[in-house]
C-alpha cells in the first residue's frame, strides 16, 4: 500500500510516529549525557521540523486542511537530504514499509 492510498487514520498515526521518531534523531545533535549542543543549527532545524509534523498531525486531528500529507513527508526527506541525516531515510523505510526516496 501507497502513502496515496492512507486514510486519515492512517495518516495520523504515521505522523504520530514520526514525530516520536525525529526526536530520537534529534538526539544526535548534543553530546549524550552532557547539556553541550554540538549541532546547534540542526537542532534548530529538527526544532522547525517536528513543529510541521506536529501542526499537520493536529490538523488531521482536528479535521482541517492543512499542509498536505505528501509535502511534510517531502520536507521531511529533503531535510535529510540536507543534513545528511540517513537515520531520519531509515525511520521513514520502517515507518510505510518501502524506499522513502
């Protein structure tokens, strides 16, 4: 099955999970243990992120049109992209079961 083909449920939980997800990632921008932001800029960005995969899941929530599905997934892997970030491709992979790219 597509992302084309998820029904809001659907939808819903996937964005649920990702946004648990990215914060996992994000962890990879401070040193483990320590309160030393070694990636600020990423953070930051990881920060902007989460933000439109949280504001597109409480649209869906709440029933509105919002940003649609196919551009926070698109956002999401150009984020990667840019970041070099292939832990976030891999989520993504675990998350819909097929090659995110």
């Amino acid at each position: 099955m597509g992302i084309d083909s998820f029904s809001d449920t659907e939808k819903i939980y996937f964005l649920a999970r990702l946004a648990h997800e990215l914060t996992v990632c994000a962890r990879s921008t401070y040193e483990a243990g320590t309160d030393r932001v070694i990636e600020p800029c990423v953070l930051r960005g990881y920060n902007e992120l989460q933000h439109r995969v949280t504001a597109s899941l409480r649209d869906y929530v709440l029933e509105k049109e919002g940003m649609p599905f196919s551009a926070v997934l698109q956002m999401t892997r150009d984020f990667a992209a840019e970041h070099g970030r292939s832990e976030i491709i891999s989520s993504l992979e675990r998350l819909y079961g097929r090659t995110a790219t």
